[in-house]
C-alpha cells in the first residue's frame, strides 16, 4: 500500500510517501509545498490544489493520510490553515484517493507509543523505523512522514481487518 502523509498548512505542506506492506515500511519520498507570503490566499491555495495534484499523479497513492487540525492560541491562522486543508481534502477526493484524518496525539501514540511526545522524540522514531541515514527535512516533511507511518500502522490494526467500518480514526 502507498500512502501519502500531508501536514496542512498555507505557507509550508508538508507531503511524505511511504510504502506499507505487511509490518514492513519503505521511504519513498517527501517535502514541502510552498506559497509565497504575501499573495493572496486564493492564489496560494490554488497553488497547494495544483501541485498535491501533481502529486497524486506522479506517487499514486493508494491512501492519504491527513492531519486533523489543532488550534491553539492564533485563530486566524487556524482559519487559513483549515481552508488549506479544505483544498487538501478537495484534491485528494478528486483523484479518488481515500483519506483518513488522525489527530497530532494518535500521530504521536502511533510513531512513538506516548501520545504527548515532543517533536524531536517523533522524527527520531521516523527515522528508525524508516530506517534513514539521516531525518526527513524539513520538519514539516518529517511530519507528514510520520502522519503516513500512523495510518500505515492503524490500517494493519485488528479493527479495520475484522471489518471495521473504514472510520477515518482509530
């Protein structure tokens, strides 16, 4: 199974293909789609639309796996954030691509086993299980990364082989 990774966002997506087959994963690719600051929103996201295209096109994924957002304190960000992520949603459903959203905490429970891990704690675990010389750059791809490598491990879980009902968290 391939599965994209996406890290929404407006200035910077982070996107990381993995393969998943059996337990075992492979690093296929990742990196970030980037909107110049300063144009309008419309044009960034059109520009976020048309590249994940692009990118659906070139990895055919058989899955996408998306983060679900999390405010914290700057809810204008959050709102331009989530129209992004809105595009996300809308490319990845254009292309046929499934996609499942997971929370930073079921990422984190996932990749690392503590769902409070910090960061650093989380790339590194990508890394190792990836098996990588070195980690994914920027932070944004390592995330994205990590975001695949959770659906890779929830989709192989009990649940969804006993024939859970394809929710999109676990």
């Amino acid at each position: 199974m391939r599965i994209l990774g996406i890290d929404p966002g407006i200035a910077t997506v982070g996107f990381g293909v993995i393969d998943s087959e059996r337990g075992k994963h492979g690093f296929v690719r990742c990196g970030v789609i980037t909107t110049p600051a300063g144009t309008p929103l419309t044009s960034r996201l059109d520009r976020i639309y048309s590249d994940l295209t692009e990118l659906i096109g070139l990895f055919r994924p058989d899955a996408a796996a998306v983060e679900q957002l999390f405010f914290n304190t700057n809810i204008t960000t959050g709102i331009s954030v989530a129209e992004g992520r809105g595009v996300i949603l809308l490319a990845c459903y254009r292309a046929g691509v499934p996609v499942y959203e997971y929370t930073p905490l079921q990422v984190k429970q996932a990749v690392v086993g503590y769902g409070l891990a910090e960061k650093r704690q989380v790339i590194d675990m990508v890394k190792r299980l990836l098996n990588l010389k070195s980690a994914p750059k920027p932070d944004d791809a390592a995330d994205a990364v990590a975001i695949a490598l959770c659906h890779a491990r929830s989709a192989t879980s009990r649940l969804l082989r006993q024939g859970g009902n394809g929710c999109s968290t676990i």
